[in-house]
C-alpha cells in the first residue's frame, strides 16, 4: 500500500515537472502551466505526512515567544520571591532562638509560680482551722444576739396583741371572763386572737371564742380553763372545737341535771330573759311528721318528760297522713325491753307491746330489720320479672307489692345499743337508710342524745326527724348540734325562757305546768327550734276526721291551753268561756246573771273562782276597782272549727 502512494507521488510530481516544462518551453503556457504545478505541487504537500503548515509553523513560533516571556517573568518573579523568603526566613530563625530563650524564662517563671501556689496552699491551710472556729464562734455570737432580740421582739407584739386583743371589763361580765381567759392563756404562754365573746341574756353562761397558735396540747388547755374556772366561780369549763370556723370556745357554765339545778344556778337575772315564742308555723307539728323526706324519728328525754305522749300524737298524726294518702292500713309494732312500767297508747286505747324484755326486744330489732329487706327483696323480684321493653318505657309504672304502712317504736334504744351493740347498730342504720322506700318508720326513743350510743353517727340522722325533751336539749345544743353562734343563743334563751315559765307557775301551785313539756326540733338540713309539744290526746281524732290532720292548721298552744281548760272543774270552766266569750272585762255578778244555774251562789263565791283563775294561770284580775274584775284573753280554736 505505501508502494502504490509513493509511485502515485512520483507520477504526480512528474507532471508537474512536465507542465513547468511545456511551459517554459512555449510562453503562451508558462502561466498555466505555472499555476497548474503550483496547485500540483500544494496539492502533493499537503499529502506528505509531518510536513508542517505555514499557519503552525506561525503558531509555534508565537508561542515559543510566548513561552520565553513567561520564563523570563517568572525566572524574575521567583528571584524577588527567592529573596523575600531568604529575608522572611533570616527574620524567623531570629524570632525562634527569641522565643526560646522566653520559653525558657516562662519555665522558669512557672515554677516559681507553682513553689509559690505550694507556699500558699500550705499557709491557708494552716490558716482555715483558726478561721473556721472564730467564724464559729461570731456565728454563734450573732445568733445567740439575733434569738436575743427575736423574743424581745415577740414579748413586745404578744404584749401589744394582748393588749390590743383584750376586751374592757366594762363591756359586761361576758368582757371579763374573756379578759381572765386571756390572762390565764397567756400566763401560761398560750397566746391567741379573740375572735369573740357572748353571755345568753339572763343565765350564767359565757361562751369566749379564740383562735390559739398551732401545737398548743389539749391537756395544756384544760389545766388552764380549769384554773380560769375557778377564778369566774363558774366550775370547769367546756372546751369545743369549731371545725367550721378552726377557734375553740371555752364555754362556762355551771353543770344542769334537773331542772331544779337549773334554777337554783343557771338564771342569774330572770328580767333579761326573752318571752316565750312559738314557731311562725302554728302547723309546724304535723308538717314535721309528715315531711316526706324525714320519715324517721329519734326522741331523747328524761323520765317523765313527756315521750310516750308525744309519740302518742305523732303515731296519730302520722298514721292518719299516710292511710289518708294511700288507703293502706297501719300497723304499730313496740319494743320495749322495760314493760309494764311504761305504757302504751294509741287514739286513747292501751297497746301491749309485741316484743318484751331484753330478749325479745332484741329480736324485735331485727325482726325490724327484715322486714325492710323482706320488703326490698320482694319488690326486686317483681322488678326482675317485668319485660324488657316494658322496663325501659320511662311512662310504665313499676308494679309494687301490697305493703301496710308499719310503725316500729323502739324503746331504751340507747341501753339496747350498749348490750347487743352491732346486731343492733346495723339494725338501725339498715332501717333509718331505706326504710322510707318500703313503707317502714321507725322511732328510736332513749335517754341520752348522743347518737353514738345507738351506733349511728350524724350523717346517719339525715332522714330523721329529731327531738329533744325539755333539759336534754341543753345537752345536745351543746354537743351534737352546731347551729351559728347567733342561732344557738337564740334557743338556749328560749329553753331558758321556757324553764323560767315553769319556775312561776310552779310556785302558783301548778305542780305540772304544760311549759315543762317542750323540745328542740332538730329536721334534716333546716334550722333548730324550740316548740311546746303538744298535749295528750291532741291528735286522737275520730274515723271522720282523720283526714283532716294534713290540711288543717293547728295551733298547738291552742291545742295545750283546751287541755288545761278542760281538766278545770265544771264552774271554773264554765266561769272561763263565759269570759272568753265576752272578750272584755266581766264581773262575777254579770257572770250569776247571764248563767241561770249560777244565780243562787254568791257573788263572793265567783270571785273566789276568779281568783283561783288567776292563780292556776287562767287570766287575769282587776282589783284596782271595788268591784273585782275578770278577763280571759286566750282564745282557744278547735281544729274542725279552723
């Protein structure tokens, strides 16, 4: 293949030879044939491989200018730099033999700084022990100053308190016995805030209100009470706490068992004793009976204080509300562990209790108790039995089972508590819970108002009906209700009120006046009062006037005060509506004139009943004329009158 292009050559080259040739060897073709051979011969060049072009050979030579330029540039440049870096490094050889010769002085300098830390740290230590005790001692200097002056400080404010926090003398004797309870308090370094003081009008009784400082021990309080105790001549004080308000109130009065003590100690000053006043709801008796969300009652008193009447009456009362209201009938079972001391009545017909002594009353109790779960036990059954559809209609009535209307009275509640204890307190609780649903009410009567004693505490009472007769009232004010302060001297001057009541007419020769037989109401989240309860028989009505109790307005004082009258003899009686009637002044002459059957008795034998009137609490006289007056104000209303 090479061969073949280099003969291609030579026969190319050898035309050209040829055409330069003819050329010179004719004029007319020297410039063809010229320009025929150069473009041979350029054409023949560019074919040779290797042979450079003009253009490169141009381009070489530019840059080989181009190249020695920049050698020279740079041969230049690297001279400068060769001589700044030789300069550079003559200055940096000479700073490093500099620093090292610092560096050798830092050396040094460090360790005579860590000899010197050395000799420090050994002097402080043997300076922190001498410095650690005298800061001990200036501490406990300081402190001992600053204790110093803190009670100096709190002697001057509890001196200032105590000053500043004691009443005057002059506000009376409820001031002073708080100023000597103040001063006993503090005497014995109990310091407080009075938050109050207040004598009941009348008796000697002082309640004082205090806030103490937190720690101070019960058994402190009582040494010093007693001994401010003695100091008021007032015996040893009741120390209570007030959870509601966080003060205790030292209350001193002298201790009442009977109402005989109570007059002879408590009434200081019969004129500053409030009148008598009855409840504004002159019906408050029967709505209290038949209050359908206390259906349960609970009735403390001493012996003779008049319970079997006033469960006589509320029997009555309630019976005749409910058969009225549901057409059932009512059955009364008694427990009474002490029959036949007591008795028993009902519409003025005797009952023999079902269950006797301590035995049977027990099993009473109980029998009490089952019959409330009987109850509920049937009534679930009936529940269960109903469809479903039926039971989730919200219109559809539940069918209930025929159930009587049953009234438990237990007796000497309290003492059956105290022998039998759980069979009894679950009793209790069981029936006062869910008795009302079925029908069963229950009337827990005893002595002592403590509810503890029958096993029941406060929340236990909400659905009961509470009363408490004549002096155990003062004992449950007291102890087992908290009305306000204001609310509880209300009641203890209308007990007291009562008594003083009793006191008179029993020195008029009434031997049982019916003020004595009176009671704190205590009903389920309402306030206390004190009532006259009502007398024997009030309620007995007859078949056709049973449904009359609800509807009918009562007044009992009414209703006590036709007790009395009716017990008078006849002409006394007699003598009493005449006056009533008249409702004005009358005389016993007009008395013998307008009574037929009177004329033939001397006029000086109706004033004598007139005078016995007046002397048995029936009226008053007149005697300020010659003639002797008579005048009946009370105005006694009948209940089918009303």
């Amino acid at each position: 293949m090479d061969n073949r292009q280099n003969v291609r050559h030579w026969l190319i080259i050898s035309a050209s030879v040829a055409s330069i040739g003819a050329g010179l060897s004719a004029p007319i073709f020297l410039i063809p044939a010229s320009m025929i051979a150069a473009g041979i011969s350029g054409w023949l060049l560019r074919q040779v491989t290797g042979l450079p072009r003009k253009s490169d050979l141009v381009a070489r030579q530019h840059r080989e200018s181009w190249r020695q330029g920049l050698e020279a540039q740079f041969s230049e440049k690297s001279g400068v730099l060769l001589t700044t870096v030789q300069q550079r490094d003559a200055v940096v050889q000479r700073k490093a033999i500099e620093l090292q010769s610092k560096e050798k002085g830092l050396i040094e300098w460090e360790q005579q700084l860590v000899a010197a830390e050395g000799k420090l740290t050994s002097a402080l230590r043997e300076q922190e022990q001498y410095y650690i005790q005298l800061l001990d001692e200036v501490q406990k200097g300081a402190i001992a100053e600053i204790q110093m002056r803190e009670n100096s400080i709190l002697m001057l404010q509890q001196k200032f308190m105590g000053l500043a926090n004691r009443p005057d003398p002059k506000q009376g004797f409820a001031a002073w016995v708080a100023q000597l309870l103040l001063q006993g308090l503090e005497k014995n370094e109990v310091f407080c805030q009075l938050k109050g003081f207040y004598k009941i009008p009348g008796l000697r009784e002082v309640s004082v209100w205090v806030e103490l400082q937190t720690g101070t021990t019960a058994k402190k309080l009582e040494n010093i009470s007693k001994e401010v105790g003695t100091w008021v001549k007032m015996g040893e004080p009741t120390i209570l706490w007030d959870a509601d308000e966080c003060v205790y109130e030292f209350r001193f009065a002298p201790e009442v068992d009977n109402y005989e003590t109570s007059y002879e100690i408590v009434i200081d000053n019969e004129s500053e004793l409030p009148s008598v006043a009855e409840p504004d709801d002159p019906n408050w008796f029967v709505n209290a009976v038949c209050d359908s969300k206390s259906v349960h009652f609970m009735i403390h008193g001493p012996s003779g204080g008049g319970k079997s009447v006033l469960v006589d009456n509320l029997m009555c009362v309630g019976g005749d509300e409910l058969h009225t209201k549901t057409g059932k009938q009512v059955r009364i079972f008694i427990v009474d562990p002490k029959f036949p001391d007591s008795e028993w009545t009902y519409r003025g017909k005797r009952l023999k209790p079902q269950y006797r002594r301590w035995e049977q009353s027990v099993e009473g109790v109980l029998a009490m108790q089952a019959e409330v779960n009987d109850r509920l036990d049937i009534a679930a059954e009936a529940a269960e039995a109903i469809p479903q559809h039926l039971f989730e209609d919200p219109d559809y009535i539940l069918p209930l089972p025929e159930r009587d209307i049953d009234f438990w009275i237990v007796d000497e509640a309290a003492a059956l508590h105290t022998i039998y204890k759980e069979q009894c307190s679950m009793a209790y609780r069981g029936v006062l819970w869910v008795g009302r649903s079925s029908l069963v009410r229950c009337i827990l009567i005893g002595q002592n108002p403590n509810p503890s004693n029958y096993g029941l505490q406060i929340p236990d009472l909400n659905n009961c009906t509470r009363f408490y007769l004549g002096i155990t009232a003062l004992e449950a004010l007291d102890r087992f209700i908290k009305p306000p302060r204001e609310i509880k001297a209300k009641l203890k001057g209308q007990i007291y009120a009562r008594l003083r009541m009793v006191k008179m007419k029993k020195l008029q020769g009434i031997a049982e006046p019916p003020e004595q037989y009176f009671a704190l109401v205590v009903k389920a989240n309402e306030p206390p009062f004190v009532a006259q309860l009502p007398p024997p028989k009030a309620y007995a009505y007859g078949d056709g006037e049973a449904q009359l109790v609800a509807q009918t307005s009562v007044d009992i004082t009414d209703l006590v005060e036709r007790a009395r009258v009716e017990e008078l003899e006849q002409n006394l009686r007699d003598l009493l509506e005449y006056a009533r009637q008249k409702e004005t002044w009358v005389t016993g002459s007009e008395f013998r004139q307008n009574r037929n059957r009177y004329k033939p008795t001397q006029t000086e034998v109706v004033n004598s009943w007139i005078e016995e009137l007046e002397t048995r609490g029936f009226g008053e006289c007149d005697r300020s004329s010659r003639t002797l007056k008579y005048r009946y104000p009370c105005v006694i209303h009948s209940t089918t009158e009303t």
